[in-house]
C-alpha cells in the first residue's frame, strides 16, 4: 500500500529525528546535560519530533482525530527550542567576550521564547478538531501573538549576533565556530519562522493553510531549513571544545580538549 504525501514526510521526518536524537545525546554526554549550554534543547527537540511524527502516521492510518490533534500541537513548537538553543549558544559566546550587558539580555530573552512556545501550543490547539467559531477565532489570535513574540526574541538574537561579530578576535580557540554556526542558521531559521507565520496569519491561502495546506510546501519551507539548523548546531556541539568549571573559582571556566 503506498502511503500518502504527508505520511511519507512524517516517516521521513522520524527517521531524521531518530537519528538527530543520538546524535544530540552523544553531544550532551561530551559536554553535559547543562541548560546552559543549549544542545539539550536538541535532545527536547528530536523528542519531540519523533512523537509528534509517530501520532501523525498513526492518525492517518487510525484516522484519529485526537492523534492528528496532538501531533498539529507538537508540530507547533518545534522553533522554540531552536531559537532556546540558539540563545545558550550566543550566551557561551558573550560570556566569553565578558559583554555583560549582552549576557543579561540573552538570559531575559529565554522569557519571551517559552511564552511564545505557550502561546503558539496552547493556540494552536485549539485551531484543530471540532472548534467552535469562537474557540477557532481565539485560538488563531493566541497563535498569532506567540509568533509575533517570537519574531522579536529571533530580531534580538540576530542583533546580538551581528554586536558578537565586532569582538571576534577575542575568542579563545576554537569558540568562533559556535558564532559562526549561529550566523549561518539565522537564514535558515527565518525561512521556517516565516513559515508559520504565513500559517496563522494568511487565514486564506491554501497552501500554508493549517488543516489542509500544501504538503510541498511544508516539505521544501519548513522541513530542510529545520533539519539544516539542527545539524549545524550539532556539529557546534561536535567542533566546540568542552567548557569546564575550575573547581573552587566561582563561574570562572575553562577550555579542555577539542
């Protein structure tokens, strides 16, 4: 039996994922399950993503409303963790340059990220299944404020970004490569951001529609740029040296190693 355009994108998904999982926890075994240091927020990610594809192949083949429910909400968030990685990266990096200022803004900026992941879920759920006009009307604006608060964190991040460029040389061996992956998925990032937008905001369009938009255009707009960015910071988590506490030294640190 050959299965449908989307399920043959959610499998292609999962096996992606499946394997962007090791990998990401191959990475936070070498460096450490620390928040800080963003690569367990690929690991988050890669769950996520696996589960959420799972339910979506499911419902097709069970024809389950519910699992088409809760894999449209998983879908939703899936640029948050991203952008939560992409702040701990950046922070790595400043903290390294000693901007103190710009530490503190990206340590505030992981606020408004899980807001929108909220509110991009908790809207987004309700857009699907059997919603009122009412629910489906409160629902899209929930989504809609989630993804413009989402598009300010990610204009502060590519902000920072750019201001971390200015003090390049100042890096310790081996810390460029983390800015420089940053700046190489911003483009990347953007495409899939813009993306969603286009999902909660052109109500009309049918192919970025959410129950029934273009599975070409999810395939080519959505799914490489994501898959792109997950791989470049898996391989900042590969190329970065370790970064090691001096034991009795407060927040100083150190480099050890490759």
């Amino acid at each position: 039996m050959t299965l449908p355009s989307s399920s043959r994108l959610a499998t292609a998904e999962l096996i992606f994922y499946v394997l962007a999982l090791a990998l990401s926890i191959a990475v936070n075994v070498r460096h450490g399950f620390r928040l800080q240091l963003g690569w367990f927020f690929l690991v988050l990610l890669s769950m996520v993503r696996v589960v959420g594809n799972s339910m979506e192949i499911a419902a097709k083949s069970k024809n389950s409303i519910n699992l088409f429910v809760g894999a449209a909400v998983l879908n939703s968030v899936g640029l948050s963790p991203l952008l939560l990685a992409m702040t701990a990266m950046l922070k790595r990096v400043n903290k390294d340059l000693l901007h103190g200022h710009l530490e503190r803004i990206l340590y505030w900026v992981r606020i408004p990220i899980l807001v929108a992941l909220i509110l991009t879920a908790y809207g987004g759920s309700r857009l699907y299944g059997e919603a009122s006009p009412s629910d489906y009307k409160g629902g899209e604006g929930i989504a809609r404020a989630g993804i413009i608060i989402m598009f300010v964190a990610f204009g502060l991040l590519v902000l920072i970004t750019v201001l971390s460029f200015s003090h390049l040389r100042q890096l310790r061996s081996g810390e460029s490569v983390m800015l420089y992956v940053v700046a190489i998925s911003i483009p990347f990032i953007l495409v899939r951001l813009t993306y969603s937008a286009l999902m909660y905001f052109d109500t009309n369009s049918k192919t970025f529609n959410l129950k029934g938009g273009n599975i070409r255009a999810r395939a080519f707009r959505a799914v490489p740029e994501e898959w792109i960015t997950v791989m470049l910071y898996i391989s900042a988590g590969i190329l970065a040296p370790k970064l090691v506490s001096k034991s009795g030294e407060g927040d100083k640190s150190e480099l050890v190693g490759p």
